[in-house]
C-alpha cells in the first residue's frame, strides 16, 4: 500500500466509524456521561468512593445503580429543559415498570427502562445486585444531595 493510500485509509477509517453511529446511540451517551457527571458530584467523596454500575437513559428520564462502601441502591433522574436532576433513590422499585408508572411514568416509558435496566443489569455480580435491593426505602434527593423519606414508614412503593 503507497504511503498516501495508508494516510487516507487512516484518516477515513475514523470518519465512517463515527458515521456509521446510531444519532440517538451517540445523545444517548451523552446523556449517561450527564448523569453519571451530576451523580459524581453529589456524592462522590474521597472518604466513600461512589461508582455508578449502569445507567439507563431513555427520553428524558434516567436510572443509575450506584454503590458507595457497603451501601447501593438506584436513583431516578429526569431532565427538565436539557437539566439532568436527581428525584429520589431506591432499590428494587425502580427496576419494576409498575413502580416506575406509580412514580408517574407512562406504561410505554416504565416498561421501556424496566427491560433496559434488567439488561444493563445482566453483567453486574450477584453480590452487587443484592446491595442495591438492600436500599429498602424510597428517598427524595435535592439539589445539593440531601435526602428525605418520601414515606416516614420507609414501605415499598404499593
């Protein structure tokens, strides 16, 4: 191959590669570097390292499994005018579609994350998984990170 054609199959290489993506694969890492980003900044601390598991993203609502230590659970995000926040924490509530349509999701959307979450899911370790059901309560979050209970009795989502 001439040095010329090397260059150009270089330099060409990339350029269809990043053609050839899905537009909504490519907002949808966006999206789930954004939320990963505000869930860093929250609650990230040199003391208790947060890692973020899986992210799921769909429209404007996304889930994050998160583990801090001996803790883990999953937060709801929603964006309102390109601004990804933090609505609450929980366990397993948020990986079902019924609680998510009781959270106030439409069945289309709740069904939607749910099977993309249970997917995400799939390669996590088992002891990974039961930390995030150990979170039993639903917690609001604020903007700088202060939780809640939404419920004072801490019952799953009914």
């Amino acid at each position: 191959m001439k040095k010329n054609a090397v260059i150009s199959f270089l330099i060409g290489v990339p350029l269809v590669m990043a053609m050839d993506v899905e537009p909504g694969l490519a907002q949808g890492n966006l999206d789930s570097q954004a939320v990963r980003r505000l869930l860093m900044q929250t609650f990230d601390k040199p003391e208790a390292p947060l890692n973020i598991d899986a992210v799921v993203v769909e429209q404007d609502v996304a889930i994050a499994d998160w583990s801090q230590g001996e803790l883990g659970g999953r937060a709801l995000l929603g964006r309102k005018d390109g601004v990804w926040s933090i609505a609450l924490c929980a366990g397993d509530a948020l990986k079902q579609s019924a609680s998510l349509e009781k959270l106030g999701l439409g069945k289309p959307l709740a069904d939607k994350l749910a099977a993309e979450l249970s997917q995400a899911e799939r390669g996590l370790a088992p002891a990974l998984l039961d930390k995030f059901a150990r979170f039993d309560a639903i917690v609001a979050v604020d903007a700088t990170g202060r939780h809640s209970p939404l419920d004072p009795y801490h019952r799953p989502i009914q």
